[in-house]
C-alpha cells in the first residue's frame, strides 16, 4: 500500500499543467470544478475561487464530489485532500471523502471555495453550480456631460457589500467644481474597511471613509473617485454634484454662482 502511495505520489509530480486553479469569478451563473474533472485532479494543489455575492443573492449547490478518504488519528479534520467553503473570512466548514457538502446562500457578502490536495492519493474532484440573484446595477464609468450626479449605489438606502466603483470626472478643457451633499461610509482608524479615494490630477489619492465629509473640488485636472467596500457592513454611502465651468481667454472659469451648471441638489436632480 505504501509502495503504490509513493508511485502516485511520482506520477503526480510529472504533471505540469492541470488548467484552472482559482480565481475571481464573474457573471450571474456558472460551473466551478476541480483542476481536470472528471478525472482526477493534481497533487499539490491550493485552489481558492472567490465569489463575490456585488450585494446580491449567491448561491452555491455541490452536484458531484469525491474527494480522498481520511484516514487515522485526524481523520475528522480531513487530514489529506479537503474542500473548504468561507463566508467572507470566516470559514463555514471542511469536507472530504465523499462528505458532499451541499447547498449554501450567502446574503450579500463574498463566498470562497478553497482545494488543498496533499501529493498523494486524488480522486475525481468536485462540481459546484452557483447563481447570483438580485446584483446591485453597475457603478463607476466616465462622466462625460458638463455637470451630473455621482452616489454609491442604492442610493440613499445602504451601498451593497463588495463593491468596487471608479468614476472619471474629465476636466474637458475647463474647470471642475464637486460638492458632496451627503457622505457616511463604514468608520475605520485607517479607513480600512469601506473608503472613498479622492484623486485630482496627478496628485495622491486621499481616502476617506465614516463621516469625514470630504472638502469640495475644484480642479482643472481629471478628477477621480474610486469607492470599495468591504464584505460586511454597509451604510448610506455618499451624493455628489459636480460641474464643469468653461475657461475664459484670462485663465479664469466662466458663469456665475447661478448657473444652471453650478452643483446644486435641486438644480442637477432635475436635470439627471
């Protein structure tokens, strides 16, 4: 038994290339399976697949699994080949043999499937069929119109969970004004968790997040907002007005404070 465990163990180290390991996926819908299914999958392997629920309904349903047996002193902690399934970094549970770990919903945080395989025994692997139901709209884009609104998504309900958001504000030749009117994100010490990067220009971004209500912009560079949240707690988010005024001959922007262009929660709402 020991001399066939070791020629496996030979035999499974010549394999150089046994497709998909991993990754990020995207989509409503999809299959996600073992390196090499139906047959049998590599040795050696640490295989992390996140789904990111984009503050919607996931859910995950094993249709096949088959994983090495455990065996001995451990056995009950999967002590060779295992799958594992996380609720954002919490881990949900372990599974191996022939243990098929079922179905899962994940209400608007971020799944992940992890394969570890050991360099000896492999079986046929695993199948896993997942839909993303209710998905926040998509955020972020250039905003290419002489003034506009930008929020989080949602907006004014709470930003969805796991979220990733970039908008350009092009300069256009003239002069950007943005005011927030509205700004709570999750609170961090370094706003490590929900945040909101400011960039202008070629200068460094600065982030803020809680309710540390950013100052107003006014730039004659690109303007850029990048917004992240993380898989768990959710708040109102922010609004935005911006506008851009055109420059005169002299270098100065032109209009005055009434014009229909200037950021105004009741003149751009109507014009959004």
């Amino acid at each position: 038994m020991m001399w066939m465990k070791v020629c496996i163990v030979l035999l499974s180290c010549a394999v150089l290339s046994h497709g998909d390991c991993g990754g990020t996926v995207t989509g409503t819908e999809g299959t996600i399976s073992s390196p090499g299914y139906p047959a049998s999958y590599p040795g050696n392997l640490h295989c992390t697949w996140t789904l990111p629920s984009r503050g919607g309904s996931l859910t995950l349903t094993f249709s096949d699994f088959q994983l090495e047996r455990p065996f001995g002193l451990f056995a009950s902690q999967c002590n060779y080949d295992y799958v594992e399934v996380l609720d954002g970094d919490s881990l949900v549970g372990r599974w191996c043999g022939e243990d098929n770990p079922g179905t899962f919903t994940f209400e608007r945080r971020t799944a992940r499937v992890r394969l570890v395989s050991d360099p000896s025994i492999s079986r046929r692997g695993f199948s896993l069929q997942w839909t993303l139901d209710g998905v926040a709209p998509p955020c972020g884009g250039v905003m290419d119109g002489t003034f506009g609104e930008i929020t989080t998504p949602r907006y004014p309900l709470n930003y969805p969970s796991s979220q990733t958001c970039t908008w350009t504000i092009p300069a256009q030749g003239g002069q950007i004004i943005a005011r927030f009117l509205d700004f709570v994100l999750e609170k961090g010490n370094s706003c490590q968790y929900d945040y909101l990067e400011i960039a202008i220009g070629d200068e460094a971004p600065r982030r803020h997040c809680g309710d540390d209500f950013p100052p107003e912009i006014t730039s004659y560079s690109d303007v850029t907002l990048h917004f992240v949240s993380d898989a768990n707690k959710e708040e109102k988010g922010f609004q935005l007005f911006y506008s851009i005024q055109p420059v005169s001959n002299g270098g100065a922007a032109g209009g005055d404070s009434d014009s229909p262009h200037t950021p105004s929660p009741t003149a751009d709402a109507d014009q959004s």
